[in-house]
C-alpha cells in the first residue's frame, strides 16, 4: 500500500512541465500490433499501466524498451495473438488490444479487462464493431474470441472487410478498436457516432503515421480507407489534459500561482472555463497555461459531464475537490459513469459538505477542511483526495493500493516542484 503524506495550506507557485497523454499513449501502445514495425515512441509517461501495456506487448512477441522518456517497439517478431487474464486483469484500457492483434493476426483471444470500478463499463460496443468488420465473436467463460472468415493466424491474412460502423454511444475506446481493427480490413470502414475526444485525433495521427489512410478524426464520422504499412516510425504523444486539469484544480484548491508547459489549453477549455467562473485568473497561451488563486472562489454552479466538447468525467472529482471550500454551492451531475462519486465519502472525511443522489453530488463550501486518514479507490478519486489535502490544514494520509500511480508520473515530485509539502512512501 502506498501512502502520501501532505501537510495543506501552503500556496503553490513555479511552473511545471505536464507529462503525456496516458489515455493517448495506451491506444497507440497497443496500435505498434498492427503490423511488423520499428515504433519510436515520444513524450511517452512513466506510469504503471503504460508498463502494463509493454508487458502485454513482450507477451505477444514485441520487443519494447525505454529510453528516458521513449518507447522503442520492435513489433516484427509478434508471435501470439492471446493476453492472459493475469496481464488483462491490470488495466481497463487493455480491451483495446482486441482490434490490433484482430488486425495483426486475424484472431484474438482476450480475457475481460480489469480497472477501477467506477460501474459498468461494458465492451459490447467494442465486441459489435469487430463484428461489423466481418469477425466472428464468442464470450464465454470470461474470455472473448474473435476470428475473421479466411484468416490465416499471424500470416497477416485477416479476413477483414470494410464496413458501416454506427456506434449506439461515442464509446472513446469503441472507436479507437474499431479505427485499429479497420486499417487491416479490405474496403473502405466508415464509423459513425465516433468519439472526439482529442486522444481520438492523437491516435489517427499515429496509424497515419504507421501508412493508414484516415480522415473525419476529431468529428463524429470517421472513415479509414486503406492502410499502406512502414517499417519505421517515430511519433510524439500529445500532453495530457487531465494531468493538466489536475494541477490546476491543485492550485484552484491550495490558493497560489502556477504555470503549466506543453501543454494543449484547448483540450481542456471546459474545466478552465468553470474555473475562470469561479474566480480564479487563467491566462491561456499556445503551449502553457498560467492559473492564480486568491481569495476564496464562488461556487461553480452546475457542472455536467459530457463527451468531449464537454466537461470530461475524468476532472470530475478534481473540479469537486477544488470547489470544497468555494462559497456556495457547486453541483455535479455525472453523464458518463454510474460509480464515479466514490471520492465524496472520503473528502466528507477532511470535512466536506457533500450530498450524493443517484448521479448528482451538490457540494456545499465549508470555511475550511481539516486534514484525515483516507483512502483512494479510484485513481481520478485518489488524485482528488491529494488535491483536497493541500487545501486542508494538518496533515493527510492518502491510502492509495496503487491507484495514482497508474495515471499520473510522479505526482508527489511534480507537486513538491510547485511548494507542496508531500511525501510518497511504502507502509
């Protein structure tokens, strides 16, 4: 168990590089299965479920190595086109292997993902596209097979054929399969209902890279024409906006004036712009981000996650931890996932007002928190129990099982850069 000690009420100042995009990194890891190539991969995090990731990779027969912060990914050699339920069970986003061995061998066999427990979070929209791409699906038992008509196993025969994808939700990794799965299939794919977030347009830009043929990314129709592999590739991953959202709803929550590099302002519009209402100073530019705190904020009305454009289900327990001490009322209602306010009862530990109704959480701003003993039991939920502790006066210990870790490369060392008093250590 891993916890992190933080004594609050130290105002945050510096500036701080923000690390890549974990969920842009994931897809494009599992993407280097599409066909033989030498994959330089850039800006890439060091985080627990990017080396899940390379451990599935080395399972299938990759060579994977770091270098700094690259990711080299000699996929010539794959070798297997099944994931043991051992490697599965360390992250959710491992689903999104299915399309890339499918496209690389013309069968897969995964076990069911694992992940945080934020509710259900089903794969059958994932499972639906490989079908429209000619696949036959089975689960039983917990495992998922897939096989194409023709498919000749790792000749590179897949069996695949272009299709009409319409997605019943804009599933950000529905979309991501189907666009992996779509450039090893004969004919042209059109995927409709497609997610926008920008991990969507980071992860085109890679399969165009490796010499696929897409367009529509960013918008909700996209289409893959065709796929014309090379051999060598080398590709930046984009910054990550939640990591981003994080450091700002930090300061937001501790009072302060920091300033975020590389990064990408318009990816997270919407959480600045909440914030910005609520009384804090946001002067955007074109890589960096600067945020001021003084005094204390306004409540920051109604707040309602969306697909991107919208007000992201990841920033959700961030924004919430900021607004804890806000005068007056801030509400959130959560579109994306039924399980997501399993924070409010740990914040409510460090004297939070804070009431839950099905998908709506109001929370009312109290003068000041006080700092406790809690546990994370999500990583979004965990990162907003370390932003509510440099906010409360005394000490907190977050008890986190490894959770912060998967999402976020060294937090503790990013957070003592900008003046926090914070402690990362085993017990």
């Amino acid at each position: 168990m891993t916890h992190w000690r933080i004594r609050g009420g130290e105002s945050l100042s510096g500036s701080v590089r923000v690390q890549g995009a974990k969920n842009a990194v994931l897809p494009i890891l599992a993407a280097s299965v599409l066909t033989g190539c030498e994959t330089e991969l850039q800006n890439c995090p060091r985080l627990r479920d990017v080396d899940a990731s390379l451990a599935i990779l080395r399972h299938l027969g990759c060579r994977a190595e770091w270098d700094g912060d690259t990711v080299y990914i000699d996929s010539r050699g794959v070798s297997g086109y099944t994931i043991p339920e051992k490697l599965m069970l360390q992250m959710r986003s491992s689903v999104i292997f299915l399309g890339a061995i499918l496209g690389r061998c013309g069968c897969a066999r995964l076990s069911m993902p694992g992940g945080c427990e934020l509710g259900p979070r089903p794969v059958d929209l994932h499972l639906e596209a490989m079908r429209a791409l000619g696949a036959h699906v089975e689960c039983v038992d917990n495992v998922i097979d897939c096989a194409a008509d023709g498919a000749s196993g790792l000749s590179g025969a897949t069996g695949l054929s272009g299709a009409v994808i319409r997605l019943a939700l804009p599933s950000v990794g529905a979309t991501e399969n189907a666009m992996i799965a779509a450039c090893a299939a004969k004919g042209a794919t059109v995927i409709e209902n497609a997610a926008r977030e920008p991990e969507i347009v980071d992860l085109a830009g890679y399969l165009r890279a490796l010499g696929a043929d897409i367009d529509g990314d960013g918008g909700p129709v996209v289409t893959v024409r065709g796929f014309a592999p090379r051999e060598r590739v080398r590709y930046r991953v984009m910054p990550d906006r939640i990591a981003a959202s994080t450091l700002l709803c930090a300061c937001a929550c501790a009072g302060g004036d920091i300033e975020l590099t590389d990064v990408t302002p318009g990816h997270f519009a919407a959480v600045t712009d909440v914030l910005g209402a609520m009384g804090c100073r946001i002067t955007p530019a074109s890589d960096r981000v600067r945020i001021a705190r003084s005094g204390r904020m306004r409540g920051g009305g109604t707040v309602v996650t969306r697909p991107y454009p919208g007000f992201p289900t990841d920033a959700q327990p961030l924004l919430m931890a900021a607004s804890l001490c806000a005068d007056g009322t801030t509400v959130f209602v959560e579109n994306i996932f039924e399980n997501r306010f399993r924070q409010a009862a740990e914040l409510r530990r460090l004297g939070a007002l804070i009431r839950t109704e099905g998908r709506v959480a109001a929370v009312t701003g109290v003068e000041r928190l006080r700092g406790a003993d809690v546990l994370a039991e999500d990583l979004r939920g965990g990162a907003a129990l370390v932003t509510a502790a440099l906010g409360a006066e005394g000490e907190t210990v977050v008890k986190d099982p490894g959770h912060i870790d998967r999402g976020y490369e060294s937090l503790d060392g990013t957070l003592s850069r900008l003046g926090a008093h914070i402690e990362k250590y085993m017990n």
